[in-house]
C-alpha cells in the first residue's frame, strides 16, 4: 500500500464561514473529493473562494457501495481522498461508512478534519442534560414503527437526539406524547446556524400542538431522557415513618414525594399509604 489516505471533512451547517481552514485546504489539495451532493459542493467552495483541483465524485447512499473499490484503488495508488456530506460531519446519519470500513480493513489511514455537527449543535442549544446521551439517527418513517421506536426510549434515561422530516414532525411529535406521555420535555432545533435558525424548547405536548401548524427546514430533535421511577412501596414505608412522629399522612406524602421527582403523582403515593388501611 503506498501513501493514500482518507480524509473525513465536516462542512458548514449553514455559514460558510464555518469551515475550517483545513478543510478549505483539503478541498484544494485532495486528488478526489467525493462529496454527497456535487453541486452543493461546488456552492460551498464558491462561497469559501477555494479552487478544486481533484477530481470529484458522487457518493451518497444508494452509489457508495458500488463506488467503494474505485475509490479504494485510487488510495492504493496514493491519491489522497475526501469525503464531504451535504451538511456537517460524513458518516454520522450520511455516506462514508463503507468506504472507512474499508480503509481500516486495509490498513489505510484515516483522518477526520473535525467541524460543525447538527447533533452536537442541537444538544449545546438544547438546554437539556449533555454528560450522557444516546444519537438515534433519522425517526422511523411509518408511523408502527416510529411508536415501537419510541416505545424503546420510554425507559432511555440519556438525553436523546434524532433527525426527523419536516414533513413528518408533526406526527413523530403526536406519536411521542402518546408514548412517552405529554410533560416528556424536548428540544426542536430548526435550520441551526442558518438564518432562520429557531430552537422551541418545552414539553412534548407543546412542542406537538407548534408543530401540528407545519414546519420547514432541516430539523434536529432532543428529547430529555427518562427520570427513573420511584419504587413506591419504599416510599410507602417513608412515608408511614414520618406519620409515627406525629405528621399528618397529607404532610408526609407532601414531604416525600417532593424528595423523588420519579414519582408519577402524590395522588399515587397518598393511595398507596392509606389503601391498606381502608
């Protein structure tokens, strides 16, 4: 193997002035770029006034496989490849998976000119917890599906983030409050970093009856994990021990469930203490 190489380049969301100054010089220096989109390419290296001296190709989904050997042999001769998605980093929920693959498989070196990501971007704007989170890719498009997949997360306690069609927001969002219940708190980042950049933050059930209206541009939804459930019989004994100390069984289950957020209701609890005694 001579001295090829793959280079991943994350390109702007939406300003170009984003870029950074390796891409821009990659863009300029690499003997083949091969770009999602070539005339969404061909835009941004006008707007960054680089000239691109290789040779460019065609590499989204439904080519990338058959496009997989040429570009591996063009490494093996030592040219020096780039891949670029439409927006923000390749591979992550765009093209470029097979052909990394193949490169480790091969023992070509791969690099990564680091940039803008929607996922990253959506969860530092989100204002909702980043220490832990889970990148679930594009929603399910039909509707069976989508709710089994929802369904799933019922219990994820990360914070979760996914792409989703305009198209189909509104649905996903009706589908979510029905299975992860309305008070599920989430984020809708809309166009990032672009011009009409809009991010509505709030329970599912606002953000569903926002966007029951329609909505446009690229979308990145995060939705707040799980908060754990309380194991209510241990709450039940709590609660009987503050009534032994003479507080009324309406205090005490104040008392504790303000202490567990996880709990579904005071109601739950109240019923819980005083069932065994009726």
């Amino acid at each position: 193997m001579s001295g090829g190489r793959l280079l991943l380049g994350a390109t702007p969301l939406g300003q170009p002035c984003d870029a950074s100054p390796r891409l821009i010089a990659a863009l300029a220096a690499a003997d083949v770029v091969a770009a999602e989109d070539t005339r969404r390419l061909r835009r941004l290296a006008n707007a960054l006034d680089v000239q691109i001296a290789g040779r460019v190709v065609s590499l989204f989904d439904h080519v990338e496989a058959a496009r997989v050997p040429a570009l591996m042999a063009e490494i093996a001769a030592g040219a020096t490849v780039l891949v670029v998605s439409d927006a923000g980093m390749p591979v992550i929920s765009d093209p470029g998976y097979r052909l990394v693959v193949a490169c480790i498989d091969a023992g070509v070196p791969v690099t990564c000119l680091p940039g803008p990501s929607a996922v990253i971007t959506a969860l530092a704007v989100s204002g909702l917890p980043s220490e832990k989170f889970c990148f679930e890719g594009f929603a399910p498009r039909k509707q069976s599906a989508r709710r089994a997949w929802l369904a799933s997360l019922a219990d994820e306690r990360r914070t979760c983030v996914f792409f989703e069609s305009p198209r189909r927001l509104a649905a996903c969002l009706h589908d979510a409050v029905e299975q992860l219940g309305g008070a599920r708190r989430a984020a809708v980042c809309r166009e990032l970093t672009k011009v009409h950049e809009e991010v509505v933050r709030g329970p599912l059930t606002e953000l569903a009856k926002w966007a029951a209206g329609g909505v446009l541009g690229e979308i990145t939804v995060v939705l707040a994990g799980a908060t754990p459930q309380t194991d209510l019989s241990a709450l039940v004994t709590q609660v009987n021990a503050l009534m032994r100390q003479g507080i009324s069984v309406k205090d005490a289950c104040s008392q504790v469930a303000a202490a567990h957020p996880g709990l579904r209701s005071r109601r739950e609890l109240y019923d819980a203490v005083v069932r065994p005694r009726t």
